[in-house]
C-alpha cells in the first residue's frame, strides 16, 4: 500500500469552522498598544504602516493566533483582549506571533472572555497537529517519535502531541503545557505554571493545576477543574479554585445550541473549590 502525506496546516493558516484565523492581542485599557496605535472595540481596521516582511518592525497588525503562542507570556488580566479576524492569505507568521494587513474586530473585554472565543479553534488545531501526517521521523515531521516541533511527536521542546518539554501541546508535564484528550469517557490532566487541559468527548474531564492554569472539557455531561491564583474552567459542570472564572454551557433546546454563562468567583455568589452548572441562562451549585 502507498503511504501518503498529509500536511499539516500551520497555526496561523488555521480556520477551524469558518473560512478566517482568529487571533488574539493584548492592549492597554484605552485600547492603545505599540506606538500609541489605537484600536476599534469591533470593526475593520488597519494598521498605519504595512509590509508583508516578516519582521516587527515592517509594519502590521499582530496577535497570536487562536491565542496559542503568547511570546511565552503570562496573560494580563488588567488589560483589555481583542479577538480579531483575518483571512489566512494575509496573516504573515513571526516566530511566535503574527501580522495581517487588515483585520475585523469581533471582541474587546477580559481575558476569560476573549480566550474562551478562540479555544475550541486552538484546541482542534492541537488535535490536527497530534495526528500528524505519515513521516516517521525527522525534526518538524509528523507522526514522529522524535524532534523539536515535531508533530505527534514524543519528546521535544515545543512539539505537538508531546510527553514531555515546556511549551509543548498535548504535554502530560511540563509549564505552559497542554493535554488534550478525546474519546468516550476521556480525561486530560495538566500540570505546571500556566498549564491547561483539554477534553474532547461524551462524559469527558478535564483537570490543570497551577498558578493561571486552564481546562476545557468539550462535549456532553462534561466537567472542567482547576486550580490556582488565576483559573479558568469551561465544561457544562466547572469548578474553579481560589481566584479565576467559570463558564458552564447548558443545551438551549428552543434555540439549538449552546448557552455559555459566565461566572467569576468572588462575584455573584460564585465560591471557590464549588461546581456549578448552568440552568436558565444562570449559574446554579451543584446539589447532591
């Protein structure tokens, strides 16, 4: 039988469901970033100066696409986030950011919020990436057992479906890992500083531990927990510790989708180490 390559789509050239990349930008409170460059709270903009030189300083509008990279920052929670769109023909890769020429401004507010909006999109890219194409070895290979950003590779800095390496996407260990799970009853942990999890499936869970850690569970009866100063959790039954926010899903039967409801603890009688689930557009604690 012949074997045949599937290549894999880089980050920035990843559209997910629709036909755009979704990036993800940090900018001060009054939507100011570099240079005193402005940015709209929704809308088409454009940049002042433009070059499709994959450099900083050519010009351009720049984020992190489907918010996976973050130039190895940890989140700012005092600033604003945007979520821009833009089409992949335009988005120019830079290391570990990017630019585009134009873009359309779908989201400006918090962190939790703008995050939320582009990790189902990173973390399919996560799973693509995993499977990888036929080539068994070599360094950014995929389906590799071996090599630094190696797709479902086993070991190496910064690889896609690795064991072990800081930074590294489907990681069991390591800071600013991820782990991503799928199938039935499946389950994804993460540990580390900023790390995150991720669950793909029916009864699925996910768990991350660590200073301003994340963990999304996808599917149905799906449950998210985390702990740490700052945390995030998205399933349709969430938990977070000290510090952070919560977003449960309900299935909205009239409209036929999901419902995602918001909740930060601290606020609106929203307790630590407590899970909660949505019912009628509100979060509700768990009873048993």
């Amino acid at each position: 039988m012949t074997k045949i390559d599937t290549e894999i789509t880089p980050v920035h050239q990843w559209t997910h469901k629709g036909d755009k990349v979704l990036l993800l930008k940090c900018v001060n409170l009054d939507l100011t970033s570099y240079n005193g460059f402005k940015w709209p709270e929704s809308g088409e903009v454009t940049p002042k100066t433009w070059s499709p030189e994959p450099t900083c300083e050519s010009g351009g509008l720049f984020g992190w696409p489907w918010g996976i990279g973050r130039g190895g920052k940890l989140p700012d929670y005092q600033g604003k986030w945007i979520v821009f769109e833009a089409a992949p023909e335009d988005v120019v890769a830079i290391h570990d950011k990017c630019k585009v020429p134009k873009a359309n401004v779908l989201f400006c507010g918090d962190w939790w919020a703008a995050f939320a909006m582009v990790s189902d999109g990173a973390r399919a890219w996560i799973e693509h990436a995993s499977q990888g194409a036929s080539r068994a070895e070599g360094y950014s290979s995929a389906a590799s057992s071996n090599g630094d950003r190696s797709a479902a590779s086993s070991n190496g800095y910064s690889s896609a479906a690795s064991s072990n390496g800081d930074r590294s996407a489907a990681s069991s260990n390591g800071d600013r890992s991820a782990a991503s799970s799928n199938g039935y009853s499946s389950a994804a942990s993460s540990n580390g500083y900023s790390s995150a999890a991720s669950s793909n499936g029916y009864s699925s869970a996910a768990s991350s531990n660590g200073d301003r850690s994340a963990a999304f569970a996808h599917g149905s009866d799906t449950s998210a927990s985390c702990d740490g100063e700052h945390c995030l959790a998205v399933a349709s039954r969430v938990r977070a510790g000290e510090n952070g926010a919560v977003i449960a899903k309900e299935w909205d039967k009239k409209a036929e989708r999901w419902r995602y409801v918001t909740g930060y603890v601290g606020e609106d009688g929203i307790k630590a180490n407590t899970w909660y689930m949505a019912e009628g557009g509100k979060l509700k604690e768990e009873t048993k």
